[in-house]
C-alpha cells in the first residue's frame, strides 16, 4: 500500500474500488486507483475533457456491517491515456466520513492521513437533510 505526497496537496492512498461517473449523456462503470481528501483516479480511457462535472458514486458492501454508499461531485482536472483524475467539489457528511475511513484503514501512515483531515478541503461537506 504505497503511498505518494510530492507537490500534491494530500496523499495519495493505493485504492482500487468499482467506482461509476455519471457525467449526464455520457456514463462509466470503471475502477479506481487511489484515493485522497483531494479526489480520486480512475483506471481507463475516457471521452471527457479538463473541466467536465460528475457525480461519483462506490458502493461497498462489506462483510461486517451495512452496505456503504459513497456520492460526491467532481470535476474532472487531469486526463492521459490510461488514467483520468477527479477533484472531489461536493459531498455529504456521510460520504466524507466514509472516505476518511477508507484513507484510514488503507494507509500505511495512518498518522499522516490523519493529520490531513484537519486542512481545508477544496469541496463543500452538505449536513444531512434531517439534522
């Protein structure tokens, strides 16, 4: 489980979960390969361009515990020919917490994963409709 830092803002955890975007006409079923408070990278070619919006959406179903349903926004900020990155833009509170667990749980330096969750993330955390 490597992980990278670099010039990059958070690091970067190895992660690879059936993820689907959803950019409106135009929707993938693929598979990421990291994951970071920042956003995420998926595996793949893909017909989209810097800039362009989706909706992200993982589930995972876990053998302990109920099925996890991860949603956010993102816009996409960099594309080669195997790879494509989203910025995460907009989540639910729900959805933040489970992607610090999940940074948490992969990382090899739970310490420093954790000392991110502390800076200013680039995306809006919407409170649940019922609180």
């Amino acid at each position: 489980m490597a992980t990278t830092v670099g010039i990059r803002r958070f690091t970067r955890i190895n992660f690879e979960q059936d993820v689907k975007l959803d950019f409106g006409s135009t929707k993938y079923e693929k598979s990421t390969c990291n994951l970071s408070m920042g956003g995420l990278c998926v595996k793949g070619h893909f017909a989209q361009f810097v800039g362009d919006d989706c909706k992200i959406e993982m589930r995972q179903a876990g053998s302990v515990g109920p099925v996890v349903d991860f949603q956010a926004k993102g816009k996409v900020v960099w594309i080669n020919g195997q790879n494509m990155a989203i910025e995460f833009t907009e989540m639910e509170y729900d959805s933040f917490l489970f992607l610090q667990t999940a940074l948490l749980y992969q990382a090899e330096d739970p310490l420093l994963v954790s000392s991110e969750f502390g800076r200013d993330v680039n995306f809006q955390v919407l409170e649940d409709e019922e609180g």
